[in-house]
C-alpha cells in the first residue's frame, strides 16, 4: 500500500464502519443488529489507530505525506497533506471519539444512526485536519456542522432541538461567506490547493490585494464562528449543554479546534498570516477572561462547563495565534504552537472527562442547578457505585483544568503562559486561570455534604448498562494522570512533530520550576478567595447581572458583522 | 420605550448590513479575469482521462469525487435528522387511533367517491399518479444511466426516480401493494446504497490508483466507473428522497 492511500485510510475506514453501522438498521433489533454495529465501530474507531502507529515514522521531522485524491493530476484533482499536525489532530480525535463511544452505551443515546453519524463525524475531523484543497474544506466543515445538528437534539432535552436550529443558522450563514471567500480567492488565483493560492497571491498586483483581503477575511471569520472565539461564541453554550453527554464531550474537546488548526495550514503560507493570528490571539485571550467571568455566574452545572470550553478555547487560540504572528519556523512560534496543541489535546481530554463525570452526576440524581445539587456521593453510591468513580473521575478533570500539578492541565497552561511571557496576553490568561479555580470550587460543591439532599432519579427503569460510563471516565481519568506525569517524554515527541524540517524542536522546558508552582499557588489562593467574593451578598448581585444579560438571536449576527469588519479593517491598515 | 428599543435594534442591523456588505463588495465588483488554466486542462485531457463527454460528471465522480462523497453524506444525515425530527412531532401531534378511520375526516374526493381508504386522495389523482409512475421511473434510470453522455447523472436521476416512487406511492389505495413504496425497503436501499459507495471509492486501491482512483482507468473503458457511480449515486438519492417523502405522507404507520 503506498503511504498517501495509507493515510487517506483514516477518512475511509470510519465512513466503512459508519457504512457497516448504517446497515445495522436493517436488521431486526438484536444480537444481529447489535453484532453489526460493533463491527462497524470496531472499524471505524479501532482501525485508525493502527493505521496511525503505521504512519507515525513517516511524518516526523517535518516530513508531510501528500497526494492528491483519485492520482489525479494536481491542480484539477483534490490535493491533501498529512503532516505532523494532521497526525497529533487524529490521535486527539479518535482518542475522544473512542471514550466517548463507549460512554454513549451506558448513557445514551444508542442505535445504529447515532453510531454511524457519530463515525461520520470522526471521518469529517480527519478529512478536515489534512485537506490541501480550500473547497474540500469547505464540504468537510458541512459535513462537521451537519453531524452536530443532528446530533444536539438527540438528547431529547427541552431547547436542544432550539439550541441545534440556532446553531444551523448561524453556521450555515458562515458557511455561506466561507463560499463567497473561496470564490473570490478561486477567481484571483485559478486554484483550490493552498500551495496554489499561495503562488497565485504572491503574483497578484497591488489592485487586487483588497480582494484577496476581503476574501481571507470572511474565511478568518467563518472558521472563527465555529471556534467560538470572542464576540461569536454566542451559539455554543445551548448547543453544548443540551446535547447528550458523550456528543458535549466531542463537541467541546475536538470539534471546535479541528477547524483552528486545519485555519492555521492556509494562514502560515500567507503574508497576511501574521496580522490575522495577531489579532485573533488578542480576541482569544479576551476570550479567555469574559467566558470564565459568565462560567462563573451560571447555575446550571453543563451550562458552566460550556462557558469554560470557550474560555479554554481562548487559551488556546491566544498561543496558535501568536505561533502565527512570529512564525512557525522561529523557536518562540514553535513553542506556542506546541503549547497550542497541547492544551487543545488535554483540554479535550480534562473536559471529555468532566462532561462524562458530571453528565453521570446529573443523571443520577435528576437535578441540574449547581445551587441546589448536594451530596451527590451518596446519589452515586445509590446508583451501586462502591467506590465513587465518577466523583474521583470529576476531581481528576476539575484539578486538571484548574492547573494544579502534576496532572495534564498544569502541563500544558504553563506551557502557554511560559511562551506568552512578557506580552498582555501573558496578565490575562492568568486573570483566567483564577476564575477557572474559583469556578470550579463553585462546581465541585454538587459533591458537597449539604442539608438539601439531591432527589434520587428512578434511573432503574433505564435498559442501558451502567458500566460503560464508569469505563470511559477511568480510561479519561487516567489520560489526564499519563499527561501531566509524563510530560516530559510528550513534548519532545510532539514538538518533533510540529517543527518543520529545518528547525530544532524546542528541548524540554523546565515546567515543574519553582516559580511556575509559586505562581500556581498564588492562583489557587486568589482563586479561592475570588470564589467566596462570589458567594458573598454584593458577589451574587453582580453575577446574577451577569448572568441574566439580555441575549438574543440576532445578536449573534450583528456581533458577526462587528468581527468580520473589524478584521477586515484591521488588516487593511 | 418599547419603540425606542426597536429603533435601536433597527439601527444596529442596518449598521451591521452595511458593514458586511462593505466587505464583500469588492468580491462582487471586482474585474480580475476569470481563471481559465482548469476550463484548458480539461478541454484538452478531461474527455481521454475520465472517459466521460458530459464533463460535468467527469468533474463531480472523477476529478472531485471526494467532495461528492462528501455532499452524499450531507444528504444521508440531513434524512436522517429529518425523520428523527418527523418522528418527534409525530408523537406531539398524532391523533388518537379513532381519529384515523373517521368516514367524516375532511377530503379533497368528490361526495360520490365514496372512498374505503385515504379520504385526502381522489380516484382521479390514484389513476393518474399510478399510471404515469412507471413512466416516470423510466425516465428516471434514463438520467441516471446516460449521465456520462448527456447533461444528468446520479443526482438528478435519482430526484426523478424518487418522484416515480411516490406517484407509484399515490397511485394505488392500498399502499403495500408495491415493493419498492415500503419505507423498510427503501431505508435499506439507502443504507446498502452507501455502503456501496464507499466500497467503490475503496475499490482503487488494490488496483494502486488510490481511493477514489478509477480501477479501470486503463481497460480502455474508464467511463464505466463513471456509470457505476452514478447508478449507486442514483440509488442513493432516490430511495432516501422518496423514504422521507413516504413518511411524511404517513406511509409509515401502515408499516
């Protein structure tokens, strides 16, 4: 098998699977239908993995496999690359895909439809992280976005289906922009493949620069919308809260970065790259901060972990867009993109982990409100779990993401802020990582010990098994652990495979200094006290402001309008 | 209050309208010349490497298939979200069990009909329907087979395939006369529709041309892998069009 048809194997054997799961419908509901869906799961999500193990030796150091799709000629066919990034993209996606699966048996939703869209979903993140073809990546982020719509509402919640439909049209009005992008950067150039519109925007003349400006702009803002950066974040936290809990934990931990980093591929061959990652590293640590702020102020417990998903994002555009604006090919550039994966990699993980755990907690005691949630311990133990798994599983996720070593989290947030040093966005990730801390005190108290003990759902009426759940936390759990411990066996690797050809990868950094444990003392501490100002009286006032602030529909278009402009006129001058 | 609140928003999309036009405008109003080293290229080469005269098919199953692949699936889960969501509204709104067999249930027949089955149906629609469908299915495989040829192919074909199965739907009062009109059947076909497709895009590759690589790029015959395409394409679209038109006639409660 020649390499290229190698790696295109991880796009094709999750649409197989997705294909054998599909079939399975047909079947009369049973051991037959059942054995079918395996398989094709099997395929789907198993497979890839050996195919990437496979892979691995061939694209480090810089090395990209590529071809073109149907050994086409290039320029009319469909060209792709699969490099370093694409690899580490994958591993991130099918790691998540696979715990998530497994906790979809416990807790739902089960069937052959959701196995295969959900197979089709991990195919379209594949294709997306390494197609060279700007069209090609247009038709893999509606395969993407069509896969979340439908599968939001399969939760059955009220306002899922709501929370799909606003979704669908605020990313299918981007989409529409993404297009008129790719028709005028088509028109300019004459080609689809980034190597081609790079070549073709670097002949143009001074007449058309405001053109292709105009065009890389609503792409920028486009992927933008489905990041969830600063101001369009608007559609993410009904989407992610209402879905089912295995699809939150894929939505949140690989499907809003894919399209960041498949961005970054385009951006880093255009000139324009470095003004564009600027300020949408700026917009991100921004991000970072006012997400964390409105986390903080919510009651319901998945709605706080969604606001964080967006703040976490910040984290991590604030670090890909600096990698962009010094280059990647310089040691600083290369760091932050390092730290730029990294924490997109561990960020899926902590908070697959925290969706799955608290999406259990929830269940299990039928009730939402953080105010009202307490002693969910004894509603676990309830539920026959000796050991309460799912309460270590949430404080292995809730320590992580707070940054407290040695687990994952810390890891890679020093990472970031260790690269950033010196610069604004170094003062406001750190404000965030204080509101990370306070509000996840704030959510660890639904394992409290309180006088208003949670009601006991009958989940004794569910088919499903119950183990599932327990089995995807642990495997999550001991990710985390695997992350933070062996750090510094992962980041050497990972560099290695971000560098280009010509570079150093970066040596280990000395994270574990003693100032870095100082600082995340410090964090804590203020974390702390920042928690009991918003307990307090005046504290609560200023978070119910917050958290009651009018939103509406069209707001998200407007503040959509305001970006794209804003870029765009960013860029001009 | 209430008016100043509307004006203001008023004030902020128009504001918003003007900003995003002002982006896209120079897209509309630019004069670059159109790009022609593609429409070149495959003037000279399309016809001898896909094998196709119609070059739009040799573009979408040959030079593009990937991307087809890719709107196939958004057709395949855009259905199946679709009778999820009929489904969900079915169990809202569905009348009670004596509702449905109503003799007073209001109808578009004529008072002399005297109709045993589907009051919203009249003889005249059943004759009709079930005579021109097979016609109608014919010319459906039509533009489905020649698609390599003559403008059509596997989309369009199978829109007009799936029109012949719901007129063969409508054409006859008791709907399990037909095979090919039962929503099982027709889900089926989707599903192993699919599978097929992907096996075909597979198939390549043990011939070293790739996935979605034509395994008979050098029999001489290359345009048969472009009628292959287009019948599994027309498969596809066919049966999951008319499966959701029949569910939303109902035709799954007779099921």
């Amino acid at each position: 098998m020649r390499p290229e048809d190698l790696v295109f194997a991880t796009v094709m054997l999750p649409l197989l699977g997705a294909a054998f799961a599909l079939c399975a419908n047909m079947f009369p509901k049973g051991k037959g239908a059942d054995t079918v869906e395996f398989i094709g799961a099997g395929i789907g999500l198993l497979l890839p993995l050996i195919v990437l193990a496979n892979v691995f030796p061939l694209v480090t150091g810089g090395n990209a496999i590529e071809g073109v799709i149907g050994s086409w000629h290039e320029g009319i066919g469909i060209t792709f690359s699969f490099d370093g990034l694409a690899l580490l993209i994958n591993i991130l996606g099918y790691t998540v895909g696979i715990a998530a699966w497994i906790y979809s048996l416990g807790g739902g939703p089960r069937g052959p439809a959701f196995t295969g869209i959900f197979l089709i979903q991990c195919a379209a993140l594949s294709a997306t992280i390494m197609t060279n073809d700007l069209f090609n990546l247009f038709v893999c982020l509606e395969i993407m976005g069509m896969t979340s719509y439908v599968l939001i509402p399969t939760s059955r919640k009220a306002g899922a289906s709501l929370a799909s439909f606003s979704y669908l049209m605020v990313s299918a009005s981007a989409m529409v922009f993404f297009l008129l992008g790719t028709y005028g950067l088509y028109r300019l150039t004459g080609s689809l493949s980034f190597q081609g519109i790079e070549a073709g925007l670097a002949l143009l003349g001074s007449t058309q620069r405001i053109l292709s400006l105009a065009c890389l702009t609503l792409l920028v803002s486009a992927v933008a919308i489905r990041v969830a950066i600063m101001p369009l974040y608007g559609w993410l936290p009904d989407a992610h809260a209402l879905s089912p809990h295995a699809v939150s934990a894929v939505l949140s931990g690989v499907l809003i970065k894919t399209p960041l980093f498949a961005l970054a591929r385009i951006l880093h061959l255009l000139p324009e790259g470095t003004k564009i990652g600027e300020l949408m590293s700026i917009a991100g640590a921004l991000t970072a901060v006012v997400a964390v702020v409105i986390a903080l102020s919510q009651r319901d417990a998945k709605r706080l972990l969604a606001y964080h998903s967006i703040s976490q994002i910040g984290y991590i555009v604030a670090a890909w867009g600096m990698a962009l604006r010094w280059g990647i090919d310089t040691p600083e550039g290369l760091a932050c993109m390092v730290g730029a994966f990294l924490h997109a990699f561990y960020h899926a993980l902590f908070k697959g982990l925290l969706f799955l755990s608290v999406g259990t907690t929830v269940d299990v005691t039928g009730e939402r409100n953080v105010y009202l949630l307490r002693s969910s311990i004894a509603s676990l133990k309830g539920r026959g779990e000796r050991i309460p798994i799912t309460f270590i599983a949430f404080v292995t996720g809730a320590l992580a993401i707070s940054a407290i070593p040695p687990l994952n989290g810390y890891v890679s947030k020093d990472l970031i802020t260790y690269s950033l040093k010196g610069t604004v966005h170094y003062v406001l990730l750190s404000i965030a990582s204080v509101g990370t801390v306070a509000s996840f005190i704030k959510l660890s108290r639904i394992y409290w010990r309180g006088t208003k003990v949670a009601a006991q759902a009958s989940l004794s009426t569910e088919t499903t098994p119950y183990w599932p759940r327990l089995v995807a936390e642990v495997l999550l759990s001991l990710l985390c652990i695997a992350g933070g411990v062996a750090s510094h066996l992962i980041i050497p690797v990972v560099s290695d495979l971000l560098a280009p050809a010509n570079v150093i990868a970066i040596a280990n950094a000395n994270l574990f200094s003693t100032d870095s444990l100082v600082k995340t003392a410090w964090t804590v501490a203020s974390g702390t006290l920042l928690f009991f100002a918003a307990t307090s009286r005046p504290g609560s006032v200023v978070l119910r402001i917050v958290r009651e602030r009018p939103r509406d529909f069209h707001g998200l278009f407007i503040s959509f309008a305001l970006g794209t402009a804003v870029l765009a006129g960013y860029l001009l001058i | 209050m209430n008016d100043g609140k509307t004006a203001w928003r008023n004030i902020r999309i128009f504001a918003s309208l003007v900003l995003i036009g002002a982006v896209m405008a120079p897209i509309f109003l630019s004069d670059a010349s159109w790009p022609v080293t593609a429409r070149d290229y495959l003037m000279a080469q399309g016809q001898a490497e896909s094998g196709a005269v119609n070059l739009v098919s040799a573009i979408y199953l040959g030079y593009r298939a990937f991307d087809t692949l890719g709107e196939t699936i958004v057709l395949l889960i855009a259905v199946t979200g679709t009778l999820s969501l009929l489904a969900r509204v079915e169990s809202l709104v569905s009348p009670g069990p004596e509702d449905t067999s109503s003799p007073n249930a209001k109808g578009f027949s004529l008072s002399l009909e005297k109709r045993v089955s589907h009051a919203l149906r009249t003889n005249l629609l059943e004759e009709v329907t079930g005579k021109v469908g097979p016609i109608v299915l014919l010319f459906g495989f039509y533009v489905m087979l020649y698609g390599h040829l003559s403008p059509g192919g596997g989309f369009q074909g199978g829109v007009i395939i799936a029109s012949g199965i719901v007129f063969l739907a409508l054409g006859n009062p008791y709907e399990d006369k037909s095979v090919l009109v039962r929503p099982a059947i027709l889900g089926g076909m989707e599903n192993i529709a699919f599978l097929l497709f992907i096996l075909s895009a597979m198939s390549g590759v043990f011939l070293e041309e790739g996935f979605f690589g034509n395994p008979l790029a050098v029999s001489g015959t290359p345009e048969g892998f472009i009628i292959l395409m287009n019948c599994i394409i027309g498969m596809k679209v066919g049966s999951s069009l008319a499966f959701m038109c029949i569910v939303m006639m109902g035709g799954a409660n007779h099921d």
